[in-house]
C-alpha cells in the first residue's frame, strides 16, 4: 500500500440535507429525472468511525448506535460499504476497515442520511490516502453512489441541477431555523414517488422557483425566499398521505414562514427566523402528532468534516 495517515482511526461528522425547493423538469436521455433544488445543510449528524487494519482487505461492522427506529443496514449494499468498495478500485488500493457509526439521521426519510454516511466514508478514505483524489475526482465518484452524495460531500446551501449533482454554491450569512418531523409509520420509495408523480393525472403543478430562492438566500432576504419555498412532490405525497399536509399547515399556524416536504419525503420541516418560535412549534406538534419523531436544526455551512472525538 502506498503512502496514509498516520492514524489507524478516522472519524466524520455528516450532517444531514433539506431541499428548501424541488422542481422535477423532465427526463434526461439516461432515464433520470432533471430537477432543480435549493439544497440546505443541517446539523442534524451521523458520526462515522473507521479503523483501518493493513493486516487484511475486510470491511467489518463493529458498532452502531442508532437513535432512529429503523435496523441499520449492516449488508453489502450499505452506501457505507459501496464507497469504500468504489473508492479503493478507483485507486487501486487496498485496506481493511472497521465500521463503527452513531446513527442520529433517520433513514428513509428525505434527509440523505444514507448519502451523508457515503459522502463521509469517501472523505475518511481520501484522508487516509493523503488526498488521492481531488475534490472533482471524489465528486464524481460521489455521483456513482447517489444524486445526493456530491452535494453531501460539500454542505452549506447550493442549488443542484440536472440529477441534483451539478452544484452552485449559494454564499450567505442567515442563520435559519428548522423544525423537522418524521413519521414513524410511513416509509416512501423515491422511485415509486417518481413514478406516481409521471403517473398523476393532473400536470399543473406551479413548481418552486429555485433561481429566484437562490437569489432572495443570496442576498439573505429571508420574508422573500419563504414563498419561494417548495416541493413539486407534495402534489402526489399530500395525497396519499394527507397527515404530512396537516403537520405542515400546524407548523404554518405556529408561525414557521414556511413548511413543506424535503426529497421524495416522507419528512416535512417548516422554516422560521427564531429559536423561540421554533419550540413553540415543537410542542403544538408533538401535542397534536405524537407519531412524528421531531428536532429542531440550524442550517448548517458544510456538510461532512473530519472530527476528532472517537467512539467510546
């Protein structure tokens, strides 16, 4: 093996992502759908440990601590797993790595816990290697993995274009506040969500303005980017889960400037400008849906970053 780190153990923190907006254009010649988002970080974190053993080429398991309901996938299709897998062969490398993780995204849900973890496994490997890769060339391996992993790799708020991967930075200084409200009881596939969105009868949909979200963001106008907010998925999702609108509408009546679904859902967040109204929020709901597993988030700056504490 050529030249690593020092250290036999790396830890990253992966903060998890909302789609402030989402607009589905069309379909690319691959059979991908073209969208358009105004992604946005929160620090809503998974904490992912490796310990790289030189003796052999495994990729073992050792511990996950998981505050979600969902059983952690511990399979050889975890996207954990897959990173390392496709970043070692990109580099002709070999190396064992123990896999511990705190697990605090839920899964499933619209947040990209899963691509944050990816994205975090291909930043401890790049470590480890010295910076084999460049930032371009790990992008693009983040795109083999999943739309969202690229942005995951990079954080803070970006517009995403084409699958989501062609990425814009979107430079501000307004602290936001989220509150974020899961389910326990509904899991949503993004490929049936696509599919019941191509099947749907009615095609007027008015579709979030990413551009002019981006712009209002940009320039840190807050008033003018909440009804610029949206999700052309609540169209086919509210429908078949109409609690996901009333929970919505619950935290609009409690003062969020703006509530919506993120990804292909099922979770929802509502957007305010402070702390206080926020709990405010987090207790009407918690009263009314006690159901929905809830935090409340800052926006974040970044996405993963290497971390220095180690798991006990």
């Amino acid at each position: 093996m050529s030249s690593a780190v020092s250290s036999n153990t790396l830890a990253a923190s992966c903060y998890a992502k909302l789609n402030l907006t989402f607009s589905i254009l069309g379909t690319l010649p691959d059979g991908y759908h073209q969208v358009d988002t105004l992604y946005q970080s929160i620090n809503l974190e998974d904490c992912l440990f490796f310990t790289f053993n030189k003796e052999d080429n495994n990729i073992v398991f050792d511990q996950a601590k998981s505050k979600v309901p969902q059983a952690f996938p511990f399979s050889q299709e975890n996207l954990i797993v897959k990173a390392i897998k496709l970043f070692l062969e990109k580099i002709n490398d070999s190396i064992g790595v123990n896999i511990a993780i705190e697990k605090n995204i839920p899964m499933a849900a619209g947040l990209a816990g899963g691509s944050a973890d990816a994205a975090g496994a291909l930043l401890l490997l790049n470590t480890y290697f010295q910076n084999r890769l460049s930032q371009s060339e790990l992008s693009a391996l983040a795109l083999t993995i999943g739309a969202d992993v690229p942005f995951c790799l990079h954080g803070a708020s970006m517009r995403g274009q084409n699958k989501g991967e062609v990425l814009t930075l979107v430079p501000h200084e307004t602290g936001m506040f989220f509150l974020v409200a899961k389910p326990s009881c509904i899991s949503l596939s993004t490929p049936y969500v696509f599919n019941a969105f191509d099947q749907q009868a009615d095609k007027n949909i008015k579709s979030p303005d990413t551009e002019l979200a981006c712009e209002a963001l940009s320039h840190g106008k807050i008033k003018k980017l909440a009804p610029l907010l949206g999700n052309d998925f609540e169209s086919v999702v509210f429908k078949m889960h109409p609690v996901l609108k009333q929970v919505c509408d619950d935290m609009k009546d409690n003062e969020a400037m703006a509530a919506h679904l993120t990804g292909s859902g099922p979770t929802v967040y509502g957007m305010f400008d402070d702390f206080i109204k926020t709990e405010v929020a987090l207790a009407s709901l918690n009263a009314k849906f006690p159901q929905f597993d809830t935090w409340i988030c800052r926006s974040a700056n970044r996405g993963v970053a290497l971390m220095e504490r180690i798991i006990e």
